[in-house]
C-alpha cells in the first residue's frame, strides 16, 4: 500500500522540500521525457506517474493544493500494459485534465477529468491509435488536444504520429511526422512545446535507429522542427519547409552519433521563452564518458551549444553527464534543466547505472552560466534518475522553478518487474 506522504529538507540543495509520493513505483515509474506528468494552475498541482502494486501496473495521479498546503486521495487511472505505460498529463482552458496511458505497442488510454481542477474522477477510457508507445501531449489555442507517439510495425520503418482531438470529438489520426531509415527498432524521444503565443508548435526529437537486428547497434540524431499551422506543415529553425515524415537526414539536426563511432546521444524534453526561442537538450557518451549540452538556434543560422558539465560542482567534474532529464522556463523567464550524473562503468549500461544521481542547473542569465547542485549525497547500491520536469503544455502555469519528479530505486530485469521504488516531487 501506499505509504504516508513524507516531506523532507533535502541538506545542500538549497532548502528543496522533496515529497515521497509512493513507495511502490515501478522500474520506469517517472518516465519518459516524451511525457508531462506535472500540470500546476488555479493554486493546484496534479502529478502522474506509474506505481508496480502487487497486482500489476497503475497509471496514477495525485493532486497539490497549495492554499491548505494539503493533498487529494492517490487516484489509479488504470492498469499499464508493461514498464513504459506511465501517464501524459496536461489541462485545457476550462480546467479539465485530460491523460494519455496504458501502451507499449497497443492502443493508448485517455481519460478527462470528470470536473475542473479536480483528478479524483475521471472519464471512462477511450481507446486511441494502434501499435503506440511514448505519448506527448499539449494542447492548442482552440482547446484542441495534439498528441504524437511513436508507432510500430512489423512490414515497414517504425514512425512518430501525431494525433489530434477537438474539444467536442474524437481523436483521429493526422499524420506522420518522423521516420526512420530502416525496417528494424527505432525510438524517436519527441517532445512538444509552444511558443508564448500559443500560435507556434516545436518538436524537438532524437532519432534512435538501428540499420540492422541488433538494437544496441544504433544511429542517433538530435534535430528539431516547428509548425506555425497546429502540425499541418513543418519547418526548420530558419523557415526551411520539411516535408513529413522527416528523417534522420531531412530534420534540422544539431547531433550525430554511431555506435560504430563510440558515440550514442540521448535527448530531453525542450522548452521555448518568451522570445519564442526553443531550448533544447541532449547528451552525448562516447565511450566511458558523457557530456550534455543546452542547443539554442542562432540569429544567423547553425546551433549554438552550452556545455552543462562545466557547471557541475567541483566534486563532480570527473563525473558523466548524460541527459535523462530536460529543460524548462520559469515564469521569471530562467530556464532550468534536469539531468542525471553518473560514473560510467565499462560493461554497465547509462540506462538506470546504479552511481546515477539527479542534477539540477538553475540560471540568472538566461541561460548563458548554471549553477548545478547535485540533489542526493551519492548512494553506489541504487540510482535516483529518470527526472521529469514541469513545463508548459498550453493552459498550465510554470511556477518561477519548475518542480520535478523522479524515481529512487533500480529499473529491474524486465518490463514486467514489480518493484518498490521511491518517486519524490522536488518543489
């Protein structure tokens, strides 16, 4: 069962308070970046994520109030296909939640909020699309829902889907926005955010595809693209048309690596401020060693990058930087990003190390310096990763620091596992 809400003082990270929400979070219980899980407005916040009960998998949300500093009853949406089943949250203009849940490589879940600002009932599910997993979510200046989730197939290359749904209809189909070159696994680690006038829709993405069986043999791109039209046509940073599907080749890219070079990149979840600039970040490892960096498009074209590890405290800059995290902008207009510190190990994978500590970078210069802070003393027997940090999905509001949630405890042997992990809320 779920255990009594703690709040502790985290020591050296600035007076952090960090809320245990469950004890029974599943090996992937805060992932994946594709997918918000916070959603604060209206003196509220409503956090998804995904528990391992001894029943099964659970899709659940709990909810903030801020002005009686008291929290909701912890509510199960539903049961997850596997791991990788965890929620996308975000909230219209009325106030109604709305959830995507449940698939790897089914049909996923919604589900509405059955009254405003409020997650303790919900909408029957309705099943959406076929073969999906990684759901994003936002919503458009209409009200309208615009979902995008990788699609797989067994006869051709797998692909990112978007998926839209009208304040009064269903959701159906639009169009496929990436894909990859070859007919074998791919991942495509998209996330969806808007310009503050609600008029822009950026994509950032990094293309995991492997030209062969093995899934370990891979190329990766990072890239971007926007659309000024709710997803109907796409563009680089510059204006360039792209047309969709876009592929390794044809997105506007910053990032490459081959496995057959050393070198594999990994991606977070993006954030654009008040200028409209998109903020976008990403890892590289190359070997046993790490980096990360903060892309931004440059006036006169190209991409300039800041490089994240040389902020890192002074005991940590031997440590890897890899970016399972990603990037927000606060209502003050500073972007602060998450990420994950570790010491890569030959024969150890990146993927829930167990030296894996969370890392948080604040700015005061919009984004030119950090000052990061390492949020746990290090614990070698058991990773704290996979944060997912609040951002704007539409109608939410952005606290000046976002907030963020993240797993403690191992990702275990299969997709099936039943663990007893920590998920913690960093205010």
């Amino acid at each position: 069962m779920i255990g009594v809400l703690a709040v502790l003082v985290l020591n050296g990270a600035h007076g952090a308070e960090r809320f245990l929400l469950s004890n029974e979070g599943s090996g992937r219980a805060t992932a994946y970046i594709e997918s918000p899980k916070i959603i604060t407005v209206a003196g509220k916040t409503h956090i998804g994520w995904l528990d391992t009960p001894s029943d099964g998998f659970r899709a659940r949300v709990r909810t903030y109030d801020h002005a009686t500093a008291s929290w909701s009853p912890v509510v199960d949406l539903g049961d997850a296909a596997s791991n990788h089943g965890g929620p996308a949250l975000t909230i219209d203009g009325e106030g109604y939640l709305h959830v995507l849940y449940y698939s790897h490589h089914n049909p996923l879940r919604y589900r509405r909020s059955v009254r405003p600002h409020d997650s303790r009932e919900w909408t029957e599910y309705q099943e959406v699309g076929h073969d999906l997993t990684y759901p994003a979510l936002v919503v458009a200046a209409d009200g309208t829902l615009i979902m995008t989730a990788r699609r797989s197939y067994d006869d051709r290359p797998w692909e990112l889907e978007m998926w839209a749904k009208p304040p009064e209809g269903d959701w159906s189909y639009q169009r496929s926005l990436l894909r990859s070159r070859f007919m074998d696994y791919a991942q495509f680690a998209a996330s969806l955010a808007w310009s503050p006038d609600h008029q822009t829709l950026h994509l950032s993405a990094r293309i995991y595809e492997t030209p062969g069986e093995d899934a370990m043999i891979s190329i990766t791109t990072a890239g971007y693209l926007a659309s000024d039209d709710n997803g109907e046509t796409w563009r680089k940073a510059k204006g360039e048309v792209v047309a969709v599907p876009a592929t390794a080749e044809t997105l506007d890219s910053f990032a490459e690596g081959r496995t057959e070079h050393g070198r594999v990149l990994n991606a977070g979840s993006m954030a654009v401020n008040a200028a409209g600039v998109p903020h976008l970040v990403y890892g590289a490892q190359v070997g046993r060693s790490a980096h990360s960096y903060l892309v931004r498009p440059h006036e006169d074209g190209g991409w300039d990058h800041v490089l994240l590890n040389s902020f890192l405290p002074p005991a940590y800059r031997d440590w890897d930087l890899f970016m399972h995290g990603g990037v927000s902008i606060g209502a003050n207009g500073q972007p602060m990003i998450v990420g994950t510190v570790m010491q890569l190990q030959e024969g150890k994978h990146a993927w829930g190390e167990e030296t894996t500590e969370i890392v948080r970078f604040r700015s005061e210069d919009r984004g030119h310096t950090f000052t990061a802070e390492v949020m746990d003393p290090p614990n070698p027997d058991s990773p704290r990763w996979m944060p997912n940090i609040e951002r704007s999905t539409g109608f939410n509001e952005v606290p000046d620091e976002p907030s963020f949630i993240y797993t403690d405890g191992v990702r275990g042997d299969g997709l099936q596992d039943i663990l007893s992990n920590h998920i913690y809320w960093i205010r």
